[in-house]
C-alpha cells in the first residue's frame, strides 16, 4: 500500500479549512496531540500546524495565476527524516504513512532538517517532533461510516480540491487523477520520491508576452500607455 | 538556518578536543618508532585536556535536545542514522581514550600503548567524520551536502587540536618547532579547504529554485508552456513566526555576517600563524592565542549554520538556495 494525498491546484481557493480541520482532529488525536500554541491570544502567536497553506502568483500578466498551495507531509517513500532519527522514533509503515513515535522521540530536530518541504514541526511543549498522520485514527476507524474514513483535511475540503487513496492501486481514485491530470511530486530533484501529487491547473500559467504595440493614435490609447508606463516604471 | 549555541559549542571544543587527542596519541606512535624521549608528564596533561574538552562538547549537544530524556535511545538507528553512529563512536572514543591516557599514565606496556593509540587515533576520525556527516547527509541543504563539509571539519579539528598542544606545552622543556610546524601547516591546509568551500557557497553548482519547488518548472507551467514561467510569494499563510521560519528562515544582517568572516580569517587562520611564527614563550601569549582561536572557531561555525539555506525557504518565498 502507499497511502497519499492528490491536491488539485485548479480547484484549491486557498480558504485553509483544510489546516484548519487538521488542527481540530489532530490536536485532539491520541497519536501526537495535542498540537500546542504559543500565546494564541497575545501579539506574537504561533504554534504547531501539520498543514500550513501558502498562495503564489505564477506567469506573468494577462496570464498568471494565482496558486493556492497547501502542503503538508508528502510520506516519502525514501523518506530521509526516517533513516535520520537516531532514536528510531520516526518510522514508516506498511501502508506508506509515515509517523513519529512521541514516546522515542528526543527533539534532536534531525529529521525536520532532512525533510525538503518543512513538513515536520518540534512542539516546544513536548519536546517532540509533529507531523501530518495521514489521519490514521481516522482512516481505519470501523466505528465511524465508511465515507467519512478519510484524512479531516479532505472531508473539510469545500472544493473538492483534496483526495485520499492508495496510489499503489491503479484503479483508485488518487492514481486515476493523477494519471489523467498529469499530476506531479514536489523537488524531484531531491530524489525523495514523494507519494502526494499535485494536479496542475487547468490553464496554465503563462510567461509574459512581448509588450503589445500601441498602433491606434487615439487620445485614449495614448492615455493608457502613459499610465502603463508609469505603473510599471 | 538557526544557529544554536550548544551545537556550536559541541562542535567547536569537540573538534578540538578530538583533533588534539588524536595528535596525542600519534605522538605514542612516532616515540615508539623513533628514539625520541621526551617528557610524557605534560603529553598525558594536553591528552587529559583534550579528552574533557570531547567530554564539555558532548555535554553542550544535549543542550540542543529539546527532549533529553530519551537520548540514551539515540543509538537505535546506527544502521542509517550518522547521528546515531556518532552517538556510539563518541562512546566508543571516550572509553578507549580514558584507557590510553591510563595505560600511559601507569607505564603500561609499550605494545598496548600503541594498539590503544591507533584505535584511539582512528575512533577520532570517525567521530569527527560523523558529526560533519550529520550535515552533509542533509540533501535539502545546499551548503552543507558536499563533501567539503567533512574534509574542513577534519581539518579544522586537528588544526585547532595542534594549535592548542602548542599553546599546552609551551611552558614546556619539550622543543616545540616540530609541533608549531605541524600547526601551521595544519592551519595552512585548513585555511586553503576553507576558501574553496567558501567559493563553492557563492557558487551557482545544484541551485534549487522557487519554481521547482512548486513544480512550475515541469508541473504547473504544463505542456507548451514557455519555460521560464516566474513564480513569486504572495502571501505566506501565517500572521506570526513558525517553527519553520525560527529553524530555517534565519537570516544574519551583512554586518554580522562581514563581521563573522573577518573575525573566521584572522582568529582561526593569520593571527595564530602568526603566534606560531614569532616562536617566543609567552604563557599569555599562548592563553590569548586559545582564546583568539575559540572566538574565531565559534564565528567560523556560526557562519556554517547561518550561510546553510534550506529548500523550505523556497516556500517562503526565496527565489532559489
């Protein structure tokens, strides 16, 4: 098995209710909750999140695009912040999640280094490593219907833009998407072969075109070059 | 990245120590084999000096733990984790040092002194080399992921190490040209592995890019796309600081850092070739020099740690690292 998120950046608004309901489950999970703030209410707050959201502007106008782009664990397959930890705390399960055993863990900061995508963040209040589950309290829950056995990121989704599956099966819903959409992993450059993908958007951000020409001599058109010019400098 | 105190005071004496004890101990290896007999005394007391500067270093890296109660497991992983194997050797050092330094003291046999000397001279190295390899191990940092950082961390530990037996022994009846030698030749190296990484730093070799990390460069931008789409920061999701930007996103004033530079050149490098070279027995010359040495090592790793730039940066919106 190889347990993963698809994250479709066409779709994703970039509302964090995602981070949001990750927060919510996971500071209340027994698996490395709870996911403590500093001074949440003071003038510098900040705390442990498993899913932070970030927004880019990609291309060049008229073509750029807005990029809403949440990350959180990817659940490597060569996952280094795994082969790192000296006291065995981090380890990667049969079904490709990746997890850190609280009770090992020493607070080295090793494994947050090794990982490329700032996916691992220490709480100061435990003096452990935390990271994204994948929800696994979740996902195997027999307790709980069977549409609702996925990661709170996903059920939170208002777009639709998060899918939850098993990439090492063709037929899933995660490795159709990812097939048909070209979906791709993050810094492949860095070898750690990443499960999540993201989906591209739809269309594609583009480069900027050469300056149009102002061939029309009217006032107007005059007018709108001055002031292009002196916006863009 | 975050430049922490205790991980640069582990380093630092730890290095030094490590390189002093390992010149030590070779110095067993060249009375043995030469017809040299010069006084052991002040030997046994730079090679005791040495062994508690490894032992205050290793005492400064717990520091760093935010959880020390669980070190003692920090041996399970010798199979992949170079901080694990550290952990074990640095162990491993500490006992076969203790032991030598003990052998000698009590006038134990020759032939033991010289297997405990190689082992302990050989435990050296691999100490050292595991510490430098927890870094250049890391791929997402740039700075670090090269085999540079090993060789300087070599270098620098035995050249420190030399400086301070000079600066030991120089009250000593022992002829000291043999060992300032050693020294600034050490330092010479030292200094010449250091100008290369530094240029390797300024360098362009495997740069990593903000449309990389995102995949403009083969996701994003899609097929047909020009292949210079431009990617940039708009908003980065949170109000205050995170765990992430107080770890990675670190970055030192130019001051600071020009600072940090010139204090590196002239405490670990001209200035103690200089008290090398001017030859006079000074005992606070030779304390002074230690203490020159010292701020210029703690620049020196400073500027290792905030010189080192992580891809997470990237997402923060760094154009490359």
């Amino acid at each position: 098995m190889k347990l993963g998120l698809v994250i479709d950046l066409d779709t994703c608004v970039g509302c964090h209710a995602c981070a949001t309901a990750c927060k919510e489950w996971n500071g209340a999970s027994a698996i490395s909750g709870p996911l403590t703030d500093d001074s949440p209410y003071g003038a510098d707050p900040t705390g442990v999140w498993f899913n932070r959201v970030r927004h880019y502007e990609v291309g060049e106008f008229p073509g750029c695009k807005t990029i809403n782009f949440p990350m959180s664990c990817l659940h490597c397959e060569d996952a280094a912040c795994v082969s790192v930890c000296p006291t065995g705390a981090s380890y990667k399960r049969e079904d490709g999640i990746v997890l850190v055993d609280q009770d090992r863990c020493m607070g080295c900061n090793l494994c947050a280094w090794a990982c490329p995508y700032g996916a691992r963040e220490l709480d100061p209040a435990s003096g452990t490593m935390k990271k994204c589950t994948l929800c696994v309290d979740r996902i195997y829950d027999q307790s709980l219907p069977v549409e609702e056995r996925e990661p709170a990121c996903v059920l939170a989704c208002p777009t639709h833009a998060r899918h939850f599956g098993d990439f090492d099966d063709p037929q899933s819903k995660v490795s159709q998407l990812t097939a048909s959409r070209n979906g791709f992993g993050l810094l492949g450059e860095l070898d750690y072969k990443p499960v999540n993908r993201y989906l591209p958007p739809r269309t594609p951000p583009q480069a900027a075109s050469p300056a149009p020409a102002v061939a029309s001599e009217g006032a107007l058109a005059r007018l709108i070059a001055r002031a292009r010019a002196a916006i863009t400098g | 990245m975050h430049a922490a105190l205790s991980v640069i005071l582990f380093t630092v004496l730890s290095g030094m120590g490590l390189g002093a004890f390992a010149i030590v101990a070779a110095d067993e290896l060249a009375r043995t084999f030469s017809a040299r007999a010069d006084a052991l005394a002040p030997w046994n007391v730079a090679g005791a000096i040495a062994l508690a500067l490894v032992i205050a270093g290793l005492c400064f890296s717990t520091l760093h733990l935010a959880n020390p109660k669980n070190a003692w497991r920090s041996a399970a992983r010798f199979r992949t984790s170079w901080l694990s194997r550290e952990a074990v050797f640095a162990v491993a050092f500490l006992a076969t040092a203790a032991a030598f330094l003990g052998a000698r003291w009590m006038g134990v046999a020759a032939g033991a002194r010289v297997v405990l000397a190689v082992l302990t001279v050989g435990l050296a190295w691999v100490v050292i080399v595991c510490t430098a390899m927890i870094y250049a191990s890391l791929k997402p940092i740039r700075a670090w992921h090269t085999w540079r950082v090993p060789l300087n961390y070599l270098l620098l530990a035995h050249a420190s190490g030399a400086v301070l037996i000079v600066a030991i022994l120089d009250g000593t009846a022992i002829a000291m040209q043999p060992l300032r030698m050693l020294a600034a030749g050490l330092l010479l190296v030292a200094a010449l592995a250091k100008w290369e990484y530094r240029r390797y730093l300024a360098g362009d070799q495997r740069r990593v890019t903000l449309e990389s990390a995102l995949g403009v460069a083969h996701g994003v931008r899609g097929a047909g796309a020009p292949a210079t789409v431009a990617a940039r920061l708009l908003d980065v999701g949170h109000s205050r600081g995170t765990f992430l930007t107080r770890e990675f996103v670190v970055t030192p004033t130019p001051v600071r850092q020009q600072a940090a530079v010139i204090a590196m050149w002239l405490g670990v490098y001209v200035l103690q070739l200089l008290w090398l070279w001017q030859g006079t027995r000074n005992p606070i010359a030779a304390a002074l020099a230690i203490v020159v040495l010292l701020s210029g090592l703690l620049a020196e790793r400073w500027l290792f740690f905030v010189e080192a730039r992580h891809t997470v940066r990237l997402y923060h919106g760094e154009r490359r690292v």
